[in-house]
C-alpha cells in the first residue's frame, strides 16, 4: 500500500471514530438522557457534527484522494483498494457541498427537535412540534440547494438514503405495487377474518423481553459485541463491527410489539456484526443502504418471523412462556393470527400486505414538503385525509397519525421509501435462498439458523458499502430490484391464509 494511501486511511478513520462518538450520544439521548439534557446534548453534537466535517472535507484528504485516482487508474474496479477510493471520493464531494456552520446548526436543530417531537407524541399535541420540523423541512431544502439540480427535488434527499435510486425510479416501482396490493386487500377484506384477540390480553413485560432475547440469540446475535435497550421509537445504531445496539418497546396488550421489534432490529444488528472486520473506521464500513439494511430487518422479522416452519419449533417454548394466554390457541390459528390482515393507524404494528401503504403515503407527503406544495402546519389534517384515502381508517389524534414515526424529528426526509424498498429486495434474496439451501424450512423448523445467518454474511454483510444497492442486488440475484416477487409473496401467502 502506497504511502499517500496509507496516510488518507489514517486521516478516514480519525473521522469513523467522531462519527461513531456522535452516534454514542444519539444512542444515549433515545434511551438513558434525562429530557432536561436536550440542550446540552445540541451543543455536543452540534459541535462534533462541525468538527467531523470540517475534519473530512480538509484540502489534505481532498489532494489525496485526488492523487490516489490517478495512481489507482488501471486497478481492479472491484477490489477493495478501488471501492475504498470510490466510497470515500463520492462521501466527500458530497461532503464539500456542505457548509460546516449548516451541519452545526442542523445537528443543534435536530437534538432540540428530537424532544419536542417527543413531548408532542406523549402529548398528542402536534403544535409542540410544529416551529422544530418547520425550520427541518427549510434546511432540508437548504441542504438540496448545495448541490447541482438533479432530476427532480427530491433525488438528492433520496440518494443520502439509497445510493443510486431516483424519485422516478421509485415512483414507478410503487405504482405497480399500490394497483395489485389495493386489488389483494380487497380479497382479503372480502374474505371470512381470522381471530387474533389472543395477541390483546396481557403480556408481562418480563417474558417478553426474555423471549425476544432467546430469539434473537437463536439467530445468532452476538451479545458479547451487542446489547439491547428501550426506547420510544425501535433502533438500531453501530458504533463499530463489535459493537452494535439495539431497543425495542413493550406494549404488555399486543405482545407482538416488542417480539417482532427484536426481531427486526436483530436483523439490522446482525447485518453490522457480518460486516468484514477490515473494513472498520474506513468508508466501506455499514450497510449499502437503507433499503439493502431493511431487508436484512423485514426478513429475519416476516419471511423467518412470521412463518410457519418458524413456529412449529417456537411456538411451545412461546406457549410455556405465556400459558395463560396462549395454552388454548393451537398453532394454525395462532399463525393465522400474527399474519392477521387489516388496516392500522401505527406502521410499525402493519402487517405485511399493508405495510407498504404507509410507506406509499409518506413518500407521497415528503415530496409535497420539498416542492413546497404542502406546508407543516397543514400535516395533521391531510395525514388524516391520506390516511382515510390509503387505508380505509383515520387517527383519532396525532400520536397515532402524523407524530407516530421518528425519522422527521432528525431530518430525515428522504428515508421512508428505504422501506419498502426493503421488502422487495428481501424477497429476492429469500428466493435465491431457497434456491441455494434446498432445506431452509427444515432447518428453520429445527432452530437452526447458522446455514441462513451464514449464506446473508457471504452474500450481503461481508461486503458492507463496498457495492450500491441496485448494483448489489443484481450481483445476488441477477436482477435489479423489482416488485414481482413480493407481490407474488403476498398473494401466494394470503391466499393460504384467507382461503382466496
């Protein structure tokens, strides 16, 4: 390794360690910070945010990646001297495009909005949140501003997410998906209901939680290089390979809350944990997406979760657990029920055929909000009407509408459609799967799930950010994220389910 090189990965990871400080104190502000620290906390991140930056997009990194270009013109593309350069060059040209008095000031804003958004769900009082996500939405449009016009507005906000996608592309993908899903929720809605009371009695939140810990345990988390804590809102968060945090929350009246919670975030700690070791404090260190890290989550949560081979090992260990609820409910019936099909208020709780209407509608609201054709103070009434438009049902109040979802309080317009973005790439990947472990539902049937764990650690994990979503999933699967398959998931698992 040349000299320059090895003097850019020096100065790189000097800037992975201020990240991951910063990502220590967001941790601590959703789970352990005393809400009276929220000002100080601003101040913190406000001024590790600056420093990072200022650090990162220094003229010595920028001569040296330059340099490096040249000196790595003729190198394999796909080796990870050459991923490293691209990774790195386009972070920072993007980086350079930024202010470091906006990334201070927008990390001050986002701490303070963070719990005003808080005390406005606990209160169920949008106003409190109102001025803080106003002044958001402008520096989000501040933010687009910095860099050359793209195809619409949006594509900016949305390629920080998921590199490479467009708002078009996006767009497209969730026209297919909302025409055949209204027609399969029809079906189902036509269709004799399943029962699903047994889920609404009380869980203590004790077992809960140590049966989630067996689960994710089973998947093969890692609790010497992770932990798990609560929150309000389910995370999860990496300050490095060996060590990965988790949350969930407890409802002790609908215990799925908190068992498919840790599931899901398992799934994104799981995907943390397989990144290859070498790549630590360098760029290539994560996820290739959001969308990408959402599949790992939604298919450790549904496609493993959520299915019948699952439970068959499971469910009598879940039945010991929860005798008093759960002795007289014999297993097809209780897989009926946690794949109970039916329009709700929080996304979260969604089963899978209407997850993705949440997410439809979102998309649908952030756009609006960057091309200034909605504006904030008018979220909870149209959420409202959305809401009724997309799912038949509107919120009695705002904590189970407009205030229900975190991502806006730190600015994170351009996120949601990372979501369902992931639920299509993970039934592409579970497609290959089966194809490449012909017994997956025995082995899922036994508990066994180191043979899974390990085809997603040499297939996705190892690879961190080294590849772009799209580019990824086309390596995996031979082919380019696409509705199909889970569109035909859906329909072949409900139809099972509902008879149709």
């Amino acid at each position: 390794m040349s000299e320059k090189f090895t003097k850019l990965k020096a100065l790189i990871a000097e800037v992975a360690d201020l990240n991951a400080a910063q990502a220590v104190l967001g941790w601590d502000q959703q789970t352990y910070m005393p809400s009276g620290g929220a000002e100080a906390r601003g101040h913190q991140l406000a001024t590790l945010g600056s420093l990072t930056h200022q650090k990162f997009t220094s003229e010595e990194i920028g001569n040296l990646l330059n340099d490096l270009k040249a000196e790595f013109a003729d190198a394999d593309p796909d080796s990870d001297e050459a991923r490293y350069l691209k990774v790195a060059t386009k972070d920072y040209d993007q980086a350079t495009k930024v202010p470091s008095e906006y990334v201070a000031k927008f990390a001050k804003l986002t701490a303070r909005g963070h719990e005003s958004w808080a005390k406005a769900r606990e209160a169920s009082d949008f106003s409190i949140f109102q001025a803080d996500l106003e002044e958001i939405v402008e520096m989000r449009k501040e933010y687009v501003s910095f860099f050359p016009p793209a195809d619409h507005l949006y594509d900016t906000l949305l390629d920080e997410f998921e590199p490479g996608m467009k708002t078009a592309e996006v767009q497209e993908i969730f026209g297919t998906m909302r025409a055949k899903q209204v027609e399969l929720l029809k079906a189902i809605a036509d269709a004799k209901q399943v029962d699903d009371s047994f889920m609404h009695v009380n869980y203590p939140e004790k077992q809960q939680w140590d049966f989630g810990v067996e689960v994710a345990t089973k998947f093969g988390f890692d609790w010497k290089r992770g932990r798990q804590d609560k929150s309000v809102h389910p995370f999860t968060t990496s300050f490095g390979v060996n060590d990965v945090r988790i949350t969930t929350r407890f409802m002790e009246d609908f215990f799925p809350s908190a068992l498919f919670g840790t599931m899901h975030e398992a799934g994104h700690g799981l995907y943390e944990m397989g990144v290859n070791q070498e790549y630590e404090r360098t760029p290539l260190n994560g996820g290739a997406s959001l969308g990408v890290h959402e599949s790992q989550s939604r298919l450790w949560e549904n496609l493993v979760g959520r299915s019948m081979p699952f439970w068959e090992h499971f469910y009598p260990r879940l039945q010991e657990s929860f005798p008093a609820q759960l002795g007289n409910v014999n297993l097809p019936n209780f897989y009926k029920g946690i794949n109970k099909v039916e329009p709700s208020l929080i996304r979260v709780e969604a089963d899978e055929a209407t997850y993705n209407m949440h997410i439809m509608l979102r998309l649908e609201l952030e756009i609006a909000m960057i091309e200034g054709s909605v504006a904030v103070k008018d979220l909870p009434e149209l959420w409202n009407t959305k809401f009724e438009e997309y799912l038949g049902i509107t919120p009695s109040n705002d904590a189970e509408g407009v205030l229900q979802d975190i991502h806006w309080s730190f600015g994170g317009l351009g996120y949601f459609s990372t979501y369902a973005l992931g639920n299509l790439i993970s039934v592409q990947l579970w497609e290959k799967l089966n194809k490449d472990i012909s017994d997956l539902d025995e082995q899922i049937r036994q508990g066994k799930f180191d043979t899974l764990l390990g085809w997603l650690r040499d297939n996705i994990h190892i690879y961190g950010r080294k590849y772009e979503p799209q580019e990824l999933v086309q390596k995996v699967t031979g082919s380019k994220i696409t509705p199909e398959p889970y569109l035909r998931y859906l329909e072949n698992k409900y139809s099972e389910i509902y008879g149709l």
